[in-house]
C-alpha cells in the first residue's frame, strides 16, 4: 500500500475492509501494520460507542421513570410487602422478566431477595489473592462471568481502563471488574453455590 493510499483510509470499516483483503491474499505483514493502524481508532471507536449508549439512556430516562414508579405503586399495593420482606431480614428483591442471555439462552422469570452480605472469613494467613476463589464459589471465572453477564457498557468500562493503564493493565482491569463483578452476584444470587 503506498502512502497517498494509507492517508486515504479514513474510518475502522475501511481499515478493516484492507485487513480482510489482506488476510485472504495471505499477506500477513499488511494484516499485522493495519491492524496496528485500526488499534488507533481503539479510543474513537470506544467513545463512539459509550456516547451511543449514553444517548440511548438517556433518551429512555423519562420512560424508564415512570415506570419504575408504576411498579413501585403497584408493590406498595401488596399488603404487608415491608413487613414480609423485614421478617426475613431482606432489603427489597430484584425481579427479572424471561430474555434472551448473551448465548442466546432463554433465561426463565425470577425475583432474587435483597439481603445484606455475609463476609466470609478465612483461615489461614497467606498475602495471596482470591485466586480460584470465585471460581470455586460460582463455578464460573472473573473472564466468564463478566464475559456472559457484564453490560455492553461495563466492558466498554473494562477495556477502556485496560487500555488507558500506565503500568499495569492486569490491576487496572482488575480493579474495573471488582464492582462489575459485585453487581452481577447481587443480581444473579443463584450463581452463587451454597
């Protein structure tokens, strides 16, 4: 590719429009400089997505309002919800309608109790992470649960403190994941083995 051909490929589509041509003639050298050169536009292409997620919740915020208030209205209504939910120590509950999960999997209705957490203690005294830990307690890997259960936009998150990390970018993901990961076993308490 010459260098008035280079300054012409303007967007990632083109770019990687070159690096399917480029692969299926073999040419790996020119698969590897243009994926270089799409790796550029990482931050464009990362911003455009989150703007577009920012505006479509946005753009949902006054109908998700006032829905959220019907249901609130409508769970109000039932007697004694506060105090049945108090009998059993719980907080609230968190209900899910049936959709399609990430896989494609049809995920059935549910309602998962909000209760406090109970921090387990641990004996033994070694400075070790938890590595394995999580593993051990969902059956599923910090990769694997974000993979399946994370937002669009709390990957977006992820990445974006991985790309923009200075030294470590394995802490700074970690770090990004770590009330990601929180969040999906508040909201999916049947992950968690008992």
């Amino acid at each position: 590719m010459t260098d008035k051909e280079e300054a012409q490929v303007q967007t990632p589509e083109e770019i990687m429009a070159l690096i399917a041509a480029a692969g299926a003639s073999g040419d790996l050298a020119e698969v590897i400089r243009l994926g270089n050169q799409l790796k550029k536009h990482q931050a464009d292409i990362q911003r455009a997505e989150a703007a577009k997620l920012a505006a479509e919740a946005e753009a949902l915020a006054g109908d998700r309002e006032k829905m959220a208030k019907g249901i609130l209205k409508a769970i109000l209504a039932i007697p004694n919800v506060a105090a049945d939910l108090a009998q059993v120590k719980a907080t609230g509950f968190i209900f899910k309608t049936e959709y399609l999960d990430q896989n494609g999997v049809k995920t059935a209705p549910s309602v998962a109790l909000s209760v406090p957490t109970i921090k387990a203690t641990r004996a033994g005294g070694g400075g070790g992470g938890s590595t394995g830990a999580l593993k051990a307690q969902t059956g599923l890997s910090r990769h694997e649960l974000v993979e399946q259960y994370a937002t669009d936009a709390e990957k977006l998150a992820i990445q974006t403190a991985t790309d923009n990390a200075t030294t470590r970018p394995d802490s700074a993901r970690y770090s990004a994941e770590k009330p990601i990961i929180k969040r999906i076993l508040a909201d999916n308490p049947h992950l968690v083995k008992r």
